[in-house]
C-alpha cells in the first residue's frame, strides 16, 4: 500500500496511480475549532467537474478580548489551468488583524503580484 499527500497539481484530467493501484481512501480533516474554510466554483454546466473559475478561503481566529483577530489564512484562485494561485500576499495581509469588514476590504483592495493576468468577473450575472 502506497500512502501519499496531494502536496502538487497535476494537469487537468490527469491522476498520480500507477496501473496497479486503485484510490482506496481519501482523508480530509475536520477544520478546527474557530476555523472556517468555503470553497466556490462556477463552471458551464453542474454535472462538468472542470470549472471557469474557482476558489478555496480558510481563515482561523482567535479571540483576545472582545475582538476576534486572524490567526492563520490561506487563499487560493484557480481558472482555466493545471495548477491554483495562492494568495500568500493577502494572507500575509491579514495575519493579526481583526475580523471585520474594514479588512476585508482591505484585502479586496490588495494589488496581485506574479507572472499572471488577472480578470475581474462579475459572478452575479
């Protein structure tokens, strides 16, 4: 028995098993407490597993006081390509600061950086 972590992304419609292997179980963690993790995907059709556009948030807080703060952050965007976009700059971001509206729009606001052209999408069409 082979056990693996998906820890790269291959090319769509493309697996990482040999000819003699079958997925026999795949394990996703319960997120922890004060966690919170939403995905979004928008493709053509429902029933087609490869998506237009797509996004994976996970934010853990903590509370000090009355005010809750970010304590870990991760975000990644993906499109028409083999591999998602880790947003470690807006991660980065928001480490440490509280969680309320003000910076989220801060994170918005946020510039990308990299060797990619960004689109802007209106969803709620």
């Amino acid at each position: 028995m082979r056990l693996t972590a998906l820890l790269h992304a291959l090319p769509v419609r493309q697996v990482d098993l040999k000819p003699d292997e079958i997925l026999f179980k795949v394990l996703v963690p319960f997120s922890r407490a004060n966690e919170y993790i939403k995905e979004f995907k928008q493709s053509p059709r429902r029933e087609d597993d490869i998506a237009i556009v797509n996004a994976g948030m996970r934010v853990r807080l903590e509370k000090e006081g009355d005010e809750w703060f970010v304590a870990e952050a991760a975000f990644a965007f993906g499109g028409v390509a083999a591999k998602a976009i880790m947003a470690k700059e807006v991660a980065k971001e928001v480490i440490g600061k509280p969680w309320n509206q003000q910076t989220i729009e801060v994170c918005i606001q946020l510039k990308p950086r990299g060797p990619y052209t960004v689109y802007a999408i209106d969803l709620h069409r």
